[in-house]
C-alpha cells in the first residue's frame, strides 16, 4: 500500500492560527510605530512653534533704539503691564511693539507708524500660554520693573529674562544679551 502524503486538516488549521497571530502581531507594531511618529511629529511642531515665537522676541530686542521710552513695563497693582518696545521699524522710522497673553496665546502686537494711539496689527505666536514674565539685568541685579528708578533716558538694560509657563511643556526660561 500505498502511503498518502500532504497536510491534514488538523496540520492545516495550526498554520492558519500561527499565521493569524505572527499578522496580529505585526499589524499592531505597526500602528505603535506609525502612532509614535504622528506623536513625535505633534511634538516637533509645537517646538517649532515655540522657537518661532523666541525668535519674534529676540528680533524685537535686538532691533530696540536708544530712546526714552524704548522699553517700558511697571506693575500695576501686582498686575503686570505688557512690555512695550520702541524699534527701528520699516522705512528706518521708529515703531512700536508689545507681547501679550490673551486667553491662553501670545501675540505680537505692532504699531507700525510708532504711534500706540492707533489700532494695532496683532499677530498670534504661540497657542497653550499660561503666562509671560519679563524680568530686567543692570548694574548686575536683576529687576521686575523697567526703566529703574534713577536710569537715565535711553538706557537699555544689560540683558532681558523671557519666562514663558506653557501649559504642555512646563516653564521656557531665556535670557536675551543686549549689550
């Protein structure tokens, strides 16, 4: 006799189990890894947009002119005031610009003619603000308030803190060299 050869059907239902679970198990990887880069590309993103805001910050400081009102900021009853800059704007004429957090974003505010009577272009920079503080180096101290008392007219600081609370990443200090 004759002996037969090929799979039986109890051979043939254990591969088919084995290939279910090796596909089950490579489907899965492969939503985790295509997951995880949506994720870290969420991430770079907001990173991005972080930077981008800085950057807006340090070209405004960078641009300030020695005047009398090139930088001011005072508190206000334990309120902070919005930190407002004097540049050299467009057509090598003098504008005005602030940073403000208005529920939960940071905006740039700008005054192109120099003029803070009129309307402002606002620009939005950076969503997920909690808050923004600004803190003033001179003579080696570090101050809230700017100009101090007794500095003279046009005086910049030495350097300036950025201290932005964001609510998915934590606090962002940076401190920008002026001189």
């Amino acid at each position: 006799m004759k002996r037969a050869t090929g799979l039986t059907l109890i051979e043939l239902l254990i591969a088919l189990a084995l290939f279910s679970v090796i596909g089950t198990l490579c489907w899965r990887a492969t939503t985790q890894m295509v997951d995880g880069r949506a994720a870290i590309g969420d991430e770079l993103a907001r990173w991005n947009d972080i930077a981008r805001a800085l950057q807006r910050v340090e070209s405004e400081l960078s641009a300030l002119l020695p005047t009398a009102d090139a930088l001011g900021r005072t508190r206000d009853n334990e309120t902070a005031q919005p930190l407002v800059f004097v540049t050299l704007g467009e057509g090598d004429g003098p504008a005005r610009s602030a940073f403000r957090v208005e529920s939960g974003r940071l905006d740039w505010l700008y005054w192109p003619a120099g003029d803070a009577l009129t309307e402002a272009e606002t620009t939005p920079l950076l969503d997920g603000v909690e808050s923004l503080d600004w803190r003033f180096l001179a003579v080696g101290e570090w101050s809230d308030e700017w100009p101090p008392e007794g500095a003279k007219a046009g005086e910049l600081p030495d350097a300036v803190a950025v201290e932005l609370e964001l609510s998915d990443a934590g606090t962002i200090l940076r401190v920008f060299a002026l001189r």
